[in-house]
C-alpha cells in the first residue's frame, strides 16, 4: 500500500513537475513574443530616425546647406556637376528621391509629411548647386524628382534632339494652358528664335505678369 501511494505520489509529483514546467515555458514564449512585438512596434516608430532611413535629417541639415562647392551653369559642366551632386545626395542617403525609387507616401501615410519636408529639402540642396540665371526659372518645381528631370532634359548633351523635341512640346502646352490675358506674351514667346526653354518662357511670363 505504500508502495502504491508512494508511485503514485512520484507520478503526480512529475506531471505537476512536467505541466508547472510547460506552462511556464508558455508564458516565456508569450514573455518573448510580446517582447519581440514590442520591439518590432519601436523599430517602427524610430526607423525614421536611423541613418539608413531615405527620410532621414540630420541636425545639420538644413535648406541652405550646400552640398558641393561647384554650381552648374549650363550644358558645359553639366555632366561634372551631376556627377558630383549625385554623389552627394547619395551619400546623404536622399538619391532615392530625386531618382523616383523612394516615390511619395499616399496622403494617409504618416510618412506623408516626412516626405514632403525632405522633398523641399532636397530641392533647396540642389538649387543652392545652379547658377542664379538658372535657379530663377525653376520656381514651378514643386518635386526633386521633377527638378532634376528638367536640369537634366536642359543641360544634358546626351540625345540632344529628342530633348529639343520633348522641350518643344512641354513648351506648346505650358503656353496653350494660359488664359487669354496672356495672349501677347504667348505671341511674343512663340516668334522667339531660338524658342526658350519652359523654365525661362515661365520667368518672362511671370515678368509680363509682374
């Protein structure tokens, strides 16, 4: 009879043993997976925060910054200046937004608005690296990734008469999309030889407003 009572003692003993065991091993692996949930959450939130991120600034940053000491002044340096702003922006990890591979947040993102402030920054970045003459005419950019499709389309050297083609036609509907009170200086812009670019025919449309 002890014998009995004793084994039995021993095989309840080890199943409380085995299932004290085993629910605390759940609750380590709920410890745990909560924990790693948490974590995951928090890398989250602060990612924006880490030098990896595209949206990522600095407490140096700021739109007055000037990334290189050279500034593009036409199709002459065109390409030395690209190579050395490109390699700026990507040292500043901000290439993927000029380029389109970071494009922008959909307007109910949270990261809309990051976006939109690195996007102006990097705008300002690369209009502290042109010349005045050509920076006054690309106050319609509202994109980084827009303003360097037009500096390249511009000043780049490479397929120049599909450029002149494309230029062209962005012109015609630049100057078709004005209301009639700009019918003179539409007239005058047109009878131009050579025709200017868009981001000029702007400034003298803006002048002809002013």
């Amino acid at each position: 009879m002890l014998g009995q009572n004793l084994g039995k003692t021993t095989r309840t003993s080890y199943a409380n043993v085995v299932m004290n065991t085993s629910t605390q091993n759940g609750e380590n692996r709920s410890d745990s997976s909560s924990s790693t949930q948490r974590n995951i959450v928090n890398d989250e939130e602060v990612s924006i925060e880490s030098n990896l991120h595209p949206l990522y600034l600095q407490n140096i940053d700021h739109p007055g910054l000037v990334l290189i000491a050279k500034k593009l002044t036409g199709t002459d340096n065109f390409g030395p200046w690209k190579r050395s702003i490109t390699i700026a922006l990507s040292a500043k990890n901000k290439i993927g937004i000029v380029n389109g591979s970071y494009p922008r947040p959909n307007d109910d993102s949270p990261l809309k608005t990051h976006w939109d402030r690195v996007n102006d920054m990097v705008i300002s970045w690369i209009m502290n690296t042109v010349s005045d003459e050509i920076s006054n005419g690309m106050d319609f950019v509202t994109s980084a990734q827009d303003l360097w499709n037009e500096l390249h389309d511009q000043f780049s050297s490479v397929n120049g008469h599909k450029e002149d083609r494309e230029q062209r036609k962005k012109l015609l509907q630049f100057l078709m999309g004005l209301n009639d009170s700009y019918s003179t200086a539409r007239g005058q812009i047109l009878m131009m030889s050579p025709l200017p670019t868009i981001s000029q025919a702007f400034s003298l449309i803006k002048q002809d407003e002013k």
